[in-house]
C-alpha cells in the first residue's frame, strides 16, 4: 500500500531536533520544510499550506502557542505539538487552541511518526468525491476524468498520478513522490517512466501538449496541476 505523502512544515528553534525530526520525515517519503522561528512557520503556512504543521511550544519571537493561536484563526491545517511542558494544564491549552495532537519531550522519534501518520490519514481528503481545477474535473467514485465536459480515458497508473497532482493544485511533487503515489499499482515504475506517463496525460488532456497549460513541469524539481489560467 502507498504511503501517505504530505507537505509538513516543522517549526523548532532547536537545529539539531529539526534535523532529526526532518530526517525520519524525509525517510518516510514527505516533502519537509524547516523554520526556526514562530513567525516563520505562519508565513509558511500562510504561503505553502502544508499538509501538517510539527510546531515546537518555545520558540523565539512568536511562541508555538501563539502560533496556533493565530492560524486557527485563519487556517485548518493539522497541528502537532512538541514541548517539555509536560502539566495537564499545559496540555489543555494546547488542545483549546486548535492543536491536533501533543507530544512532550522527550518523545521516541519512532511515536513522533506514528502520530504523524495517523493525523495525516486522519485528515487526509477522501477519494469518494469529485475534484474540479479549472476545466479538469476528476471523480474519484467513478474512476473517470473529464476535460472541460469531454472523458479522457486514463490508466490506472495516469489516473493515480493526476489525481494526486490535482488534490493539491500548484503544489509541486517531484518524480520521487508521484512515484512513492503510483508504485503499489505499478510495481516496475520508475521516475523515468513517471515522465512517459506524465506525457502521456498532456496528450490526453491539453490542446497543445507541447505548451502544456493544466500540466505544468517545474524544471528540476516536478510537477504540478494548474487550473488552466496560466499561458
């Protein structure tokens, strides 16, 4: 079964801890960014809408409670809490102010993980709905993609990729990624073939697959789903 692949943004002042937390996430196949400070980790969130926020209590100039104070306010991104504050009183505060889930320090990285996982499969979008960017629509209970009202008919392997592309339009995946996405339904996948499949959708899908329009390459970094607006 594919895992779970998200954004998570990891919020620590402490470079050591936010390396190791950064490590096991990138072991698990996510997309990692490291702040050190509060403010930072809201103007990533509000920027980059990450999948989870990892958000360290202390922290120099906008402490982790005030960080979820702000973005609860704004946003609903899943928030995990790491502190050495350890009383129930701390921990209530944490949870009266949005956070998702709350681990005191010092944790096992291996727990750290596993509540990750499970917030992330806790929060993740369902696939027995529809997602339309622009004039793509893709009907996940169906198993079918349509193109401004026309079926385009995908295989197993396009369909996985597209789908995970268009759950979070504009957001870049690697080849990695989409891969990590599509490998428990093609087992000979490979990044190249993920390029081949890539193309094969633009055929499908653009008017002029050479000047891709909902399909988009980030050179040396992915791919992402637009909503067409883009020339």
């Amino acid at each position: 079964m594919a895992r779970v692949c998200a954004y998570v943004l990891v919020a620590d002042d402490d470079p050591k801890n936010a390396e190791l937390v950064k490590r096991y996430l990138d072991r698990e196949g996510h997309d990692v960014r490291v702040v050190h400070d509060g403010r930072a980790a809201i103007d990533e969130v509000r920027r980059e809408k990450p999948d989870l926020l990892v958000l360290d209590v202390m922290m120099p100039r906008v402490d982790g409670l005030d960080v979820c104070r702000v973005l609860r306010r704004e946003s609903d991104v899943p928030v995990l809490m790491l502190t050495a504050r350890s009383t129930a009183d701390d921990l209530l505060l944490g949870f009266d102010l949005g956070a998702d889930d709350y681990l005191t320090k010092p944790y096992d990285p291996r727990e750290l993980m596993a509540r990750i996982k499970a917030i992330l499969q806790r929060t993740k979008k369902t696939e027995d709905q529809k997602v339309q960017v622009g004039a793509l629509t893709i009907d996940h209970l169906k198993h079918e993609v349509h193109m401004a009202g026309r079926r385009i008919e995908c295989t197993p392997v396009e369909f996985k990729i597209l789908a995970t592309l268009a759950a979070n339009p504009d957001r870049v995946y690697t080849r990695g990624q989409l891969l990590e996405q599509a490998r428990g339904i093609d087992g000979f996948i490979t990044e190249r073939t993920v390029d081949v499949h890539v193309s094969n959708l633009r055929k499908k899908l653009e008017e002029q697959p050479r000047r891709p329009k909902y399909l988009l390459t980030v050179y040396g970094v992915g791919y992402k789903v637009t909503n067409g607006a883009q020339s």
